[in-house]
C-alpha cells in the first residue's frame, strides 16, 4: 500500500492511496476507487468498465498509449514531479509503496501534471 500526496514537505496534503493494484481517492472508510494499474498499464475505472489512459516505466509517467504515449512526468525516491529532467517540478510525494504509485499520481494529480 502507497499513501499519496498533493504538495512537498509541510505543505503535503493526503490525497489517495493504492491497495492491490486500485486507486483510491481518499484514505480509509471515505475513499472511492478511481482507477488500477497492472504491469505498466494505467486504467481510470475498475474492472470492465476501465479504460487504458497512461503507461509508467524506468521512473517516466506517460499520458495515452503506445507509439501515442507523451512523458508528463517523473517518480522517483518518493517525490512525484511533472515534467522530465531539469525543468521537472515536485508536485506531490508517496509513502512506501513500488512503481504502480505513478498510477495514482497520474489519476490524483492529473490536474497538476497536465
């Protein structure tokens, strides 16, 4: 399980968590499931009615699919940026959890990395 969060440091506020491949917007009894991840996939929606909308490798977040994927940001070392290298900026942070935590960064924090 990952906790994610909107913001750095002091200023970070909890948004979301993931659990067995879901994501949740929310913590605990208050949360709803927006979306999954699986094997470098992201899904907004669960089950059958989940669409493909982004992929996640080697650290990259990316927007559509494919040959139409486009890089929007970066997770790395707990911190979730948007943009790639240099000119990336933090937006967010997550605790404990493995790669499928860009999922939820994608599906959290979409506003803030488009």
């Amino acid at each position: 399980m990952a906790t994610i969060y909107r913001g750095t440091g002091w200023s970070s506020d909890c948004i979301g968590e993931t659990k067995n491949g879901t994501v949740y917007r929310g913590t605990g009894w208050s949360s709803d499931a927006v979306g999954e991840y699986k094997d470098g996939t992201i899904y907004r929606g669960c089950g059958l009615h989940s669409d493909a909308i982004g992929e996640y490798k080697n650290g990259t977040i990316y927007t559509g699919l494919g040959l139409h994927s486009r890089e929007i940001g970066e997770y790395k070392d707990g911190t979730i940026y948007r943009g790639i290298g240099w000119s990336s900026t933090a937006i967010g942070e997550y605790k404990e959890g493995s790669d499928g935590v860009a999922a939820a960064a994608l599906l959290l924090l979409a506003a803030d990395l488009l």
